[in-house]
C-alpha cells in the first residue's frame, strides 16, 4: 500500500513539474483530476471548443488521479501553478480563498450576467461578497419514491413534514418501510443530516454549522434531531441499516419492501436494472419543514484561477466560456449531469428534467456534509449520525461528542 501511495505522489509531483514548465502566455494550463472517462472526453471537448472559438489559445490538459490532485493541488497553487484548476465549491474552496490561493474572479461574474445566470450556485461560489470561481456541473439530491406503492395507499406526494410523516405511518401500517437506507458506508447518514438541518434552520445555518461556527450541543441543532427522532423512533428506517452499504438497499426498494429512498441521481441507473419503470420510479424534493428558503444539496464541480496563474488574461476567456448556457448543455451531455446555467437546455432524461427545475430555482445548494465539513468533522459526524440511527437513545452521548470534536478540529 505504501509503495502505491508513493508512486501516486511521485506521478502527481511529476505532472505538476510538467504543468509548471507548460504555462505561459498563449497557452492555457489546466490541472484536473477528471480521470475517468465521462469527466475526460468532456473536458477534452471543451478544451477543443475554446481552441476552435478562440485560435490564439493553446489548451494544455495535465489529468491527475483523484487522490493524486488531491495530496498536490496545494503544492502547485503555490509554486508554478498552472492557469485553470478543478476544485469543488462552498467550504471546500475556502481554504484556498482564505489562504490567497485563488483568483477573485467577480468580475467574470459581473461581465457575463452570472449572478442571474448562476443564481442557484452563487452562493456556494461566495466568500465575502466576492466570486471566486465558475460552476459547471452537479447533481441533484431528493427523495426518489415508488409511485405505484403511493397510488396503491393512496397517498399523495408530502409537500411539508407533516404530510411526509402521514405518508410514512401510513407505509408503515401497511407493511412498507417507509425509507431504504443503508449506512455501513456512513455518507448517506450525512444526506439526512444536511437535508433535515436546511429545512429545519436553513442554508446559512447549515455553512455556519459545517465551517466550524456553531457548537453541536447548540438547541438550533437539538430541534434538527428532534425531527430525526420522528423517524428513527417509529422505525421509518430500514431495518439493519448499518449493515448495508447504500447499494445493498437498493432491492428493498425495487421490491416494494420499502417506497422512498433520499439518494443523489446516480442512484437512478441501479434502480432501473433493478427492474423500475418511470411508471413505478418518481422524483420528489424533500419537504419543507419550517419558515426557510428551500436550499438543496447538489455536489458542485467548479473551475478557478490561481493566483499566481501566469495567463490570466485568457483564463478569464475560458471561465467565460465555460460558463455559457450552450457549452455547459453540451458538457453535461457527455458528464450525464446537470448545467448549473438556468438557460441552459433542459436534459430529456425524466429524472434530470426534474433536477434541473428544482435546482435552478433553490435558495442554495450545500455541497453535501462529507465536503462542507473538514475531513476529521465529516468523518466524526457521520459516524455519530450512524449511532443516532441505530440508538436513538445515543442522541445526547453523540452530540456532545461532536462538540468535543469540533473544539478540536476548529482550533
């Protein structure tokens, strides 16, 4: 393992000497860690459409690993960088703004119309008052249910907690369990979280409270849990959950044994080879809770400039470029995903269509808890949602122990 790790950082180390020796003015660098084959041919297509609309401008792609960029990106922000980086965006770009590492960029903003074009995503793409990169692709996250299990109950889509509740009693007197989950993997813990803390508190709560600000033991917090106990405590939640990872739950939902599950839209492929029609398989977004704007999670991929890019000038042209409603249509084709630009053409996939229209008109979107938080944060929350899960009776013990770990990590 420890000769693989070194080997990963060597080839990373050697693809940053090479980038650095690569920028210059009239090429365009760009670091990324789209590896994987949708990610790499929409990245080598937008590189070949700015080169085709712009021909001065030499595009030089250095694809990383995931766990290589990750273990470099600071290193090569630093020293050499190159002129465009992928990054994501929320908590997880504010190390790099906070430490001077990337580009204020709000003039992009300003010149394209982005802060109407991008509405949904300018908030995670803020950091105090200022824009500090483009998104270009996301995902939405929602409660997928079976329609026919609801119609044959007789229940309506729940647009409040109070309906979401009703339909659950309902499925559970039934014989249905109303939510498949599984949580031996612990990150779908963190979707429950985030949702039920945005509906109960709201986006700026939720950034407060990821980003270090607000204690765990806080009552806003305790009145998060108090609505989770109305689902754990009936027993709403798939049996043995723990047990599961999220696709090990996948047949309880295909077999009606359980009629909604809270996942993000990669989910929708195992769903439809496991046997689900579009007449049995929808879409809802999760349910307003209290008086807040309706933020959704949508993991968000986005572009920066370094600060110390060298070809700035047409870094700022690309981000432009990237930006357009007509480029992103045309990426999230091949990346299967969803434009951030509301302009862009709708998807024709079902479950995209309804994404996009959610999407485009949230409040804000979080990035999900595992990037929102720090690593050490994330990993402690989420296994402490997980014991909460199992052992309602826990709540108090996990929540101070949550406490205790973010005094810690937020020194």
């Amino acid at each position: 393992m420890k000769t693989i790790q070194k080997t990963t950082m060597k080839l990373a180390v050697l693809a940053w000497a090479a980038a650095a020796c690569a920028a210059q003015a009239g090429t365009l660098v760009i670091n990324t860690d789209a590896s994987d084959p949708a990610p790499k041919a929409a990245w080598e297509a937008m590189a070949k459409g700015f080169m085709a609309a712009n021909p001065d401008v030499t595009v030089k792609i250095n694809t990383f690993d995931h766990e290589g960029f990750k273990t470099s990106i600071r290193n090569f922000l630093s020293a050499n960088p190159p002129d465009i980086v992928t990054w994501y965006a929320g908590n997880r770009m504010a190390p790099f703004v906070n430490a001077g590492l990337f580009e204020d960029v709000s003039d992009v903003w300003a010149k394209e119309g982005l802060n109407d074009k991008l509405k949904s995503a300018a908030s995670s793409m803020t950091i105090n008052g200022k824009q500090w990169g483009i998104p270009y692709t996301y995902y939405q996250w929602g409660i997928y249910y079976r329609k026919d299990i609801f119609a044959k109950n007789n229940i309506a889509v729940p647009k409040d907690w109070k309906e979401l509740l009703a339909a659950s009693a309902r499925l559970k007197a039934a014989g249905v369990t109303p939510f498949a989950i599984g949580t031996k993997a612990l990150w779908p813990t963190g979707g429950w979280f985030d949702y039920l803390n945005m509906r109960v508190n709201g986006y700026e709560f939720h950034m407060d409270l990821t980003a270090g600000k607000v204690p765990y033991t806080d009552r806003r917090v305790q009145a998060v849990f108090d609505r989770w106990d109305e689902l754990t405590k009936p027993g709403y939640f798939l049996a043995n959950h723990a047990s599961y990872d999220w696709q090990d739950a996948v047949p309880a939902f295909v077999k009606g044994e359980a009629a909604m599950y809270l996942m993000g839209n990669f989910a929708v492929d195992p769903f439809k080879k496991g046997g689900l029609t579009e007449a049995q398989l929808g879409f809802m977004q999760f349910p307003k809770i209290s008086n807040v704007p309706m933020a959704e999670d949508a993991p968000t991929d986005t572009i920066h400039i370094p600060a110390k890019a060298k070809n700035k000038e047409d870094a700022r042209r690309f981000l432009a470029y990237v930006a357009s409603a007509k480029v992103q249509t045309e990426v999230n084709a091949i990346l299967g995903q969803l434009p951030v630009n509301k302009d862009a053409t709708r998807p024709s996939d079902t479950y995209l269509k309804d994404g996009f229209t959610m999407l485009s008109n949230a409040h804000a979107l979080g990035q999900f808890y595992d990037r929102d938080a720090p690593a050490e944060m994330a990993k402690a929350g989420m296994e402490g949602f997980q014991r909460y899960m199992v052992k309602p009776e826990s709540r108090k013990e996990v929540l101070e122990r949550l406490e205790q770990v973010r005094q810690r990590v937020y020194k």
